[in-house]
C-alpha cells in the first residue's frame, strides 16, 4: 500500500475505513454521513447532531476527523472514527448518550461504546465518559483490514498571506507533541517486499521467498 501522504487520498481512505467500520461494528445500519479533515479545537474528531450538508436530494450529518491529529497511529484514528459513529448511532436509535449540549459523555455512550464498539472508554473529571483508547479487537481490525498510518497532517502553527479585510497575521508557536508508538509491528519480506502488521513480536517465513519477514517499526 502507498504511503499515507496526499490529502485527497487520505480523504478517500477515510471514508473506506468508516465503510468497514459501519459495516463491522453496526452492521451498515448507519446513514453514511459527509466524512470531513478539519480542526477541531480540543477534539480529535466530531460528529454535528443535525444533517448540515445537503443537495437537492439528500442530506447528510458530518464526521469529522481532526487535521491535526492525522498521524496518529491508526488505531487511535479509526477508534476515533468508531467514537463518533456511536454518536450516530445513538441519534439514530434515540438514545441520549450527552448532555450539557452534547459536551458531556454519559454512561449510556460509554455502554454503546464498549458493547458495539469494543472500545475503551474512560471517564474526564469535565466531559464525562469520553476518553477513548483503542482495545485489543480495534488493532485486529486495523490489521485484518490492511488500515496503514497515515503521514500527513495539519500544523497547529501556520501564518497567513493575502488575508482579505485584515493583516496578515504571524501566526501562532506550534506546540510539539511526541507521536505515541503504534500498538502493531510492521514486517516486510526483504526480498518481494510483501508485508503484514501484528500485534507482538513473531517469526515468520515468506512462503514465496523463502526468506524471513524482518521488522520495519
């Protein structure tokens, strides 16, 4: 698989990853919403609790993942994608799964997320049962679906030119963040270049080569 790292490819990967998502977790019974790459300040992703994109004959809720957030290891950006599907399934199912303007996470979200999902989820002292880590079954379906990281991402720090109405600003200080490790291993066959990912340290041989898979990160 290429490399994660043009914005149109990833949009579009994206959407397959909420496609295997619907369907292996909620069994396609989702409206497919308007998959959207933007900031979202203090999130990693959101979902909008009314159908905000339209054409003349159909209408959509959005989802959004966090620009910034991209280069996540993929688990945790597909666990977010699994989060913000719950929302929708919640809406979907007339379930109140927030409060206090959809800021607060319920017990009834942590259920549906833990049951349906099969995520991980802890409780915030402010935003309720809302921190979400991916388990054990979110890295086997990454690794069963081929999901790679994705290696493109929005800078939280960036100046404008050209601004219309006003003066360029300079910007704000990027404020470094140290990627989190992956929780899967990718090996690669050195002589066909064939690869896999998995969750622990293994021996495998390369029926084709004959040679063994070496570990690539």
């Amino acid at each position: 698989m290429k490399a994660m790292t043009n914005y149109q490819r990833v949009a579009n990967y994206l959407v397959k990853i909420f496609k295997a998502v619907n369907e292996d977790y909620f069994h396609s019974e989702l409206d497919t919403p308007t998959i959207t790459i933007q900031s979202t300040v203090g999130a990693y992703g959101h979902v909008t609790t009314s159908k905000v994109w339209s054409t003349e004959d159909h209408e959509s809720y959005e989802l959004n993942i966090g620009a910034d957030y991209l280069t996540r290891p993929i688990e945790n950006v597909v666990a977010t994608m699994i989060h913000e599907a719950v929302h929708l399934y919640c809406m979907q199912k007339g379930i109140k799964d927030t409060s206090n303007r959809g800021v607060y996470h319920n017990r009834r979200f942590k259920e549906v997320a833990e049951n349906m999902g099969h995520l991980i989820i802890d409780r915030h002292d402010t935003y309720g049962w809302t921190i979400t880590s991916p388990s054990e079954a979110t890295i086997d379906f990454c690794i069963s679906n081929g999901f790679e990281d994705i290696q493109i991402g929005r800078n939280t720090g960036y100046s404008l030119i050209g601004v219309s109405g006003g003066k360029a600003g300079n910007g704000g200080t990027s404020i470094p963040r140290v990627k989190k490790p992956s929780s899967t291993r990718k090996y690669i066959c050195p002589c066909c270049g064939n690869s896999f990912r998995a969750t622990k340290s293994i021996n495998v041989l390369c029926m084709d080569c004959n040679e063994q898979f070496v570990l690539t990160e």
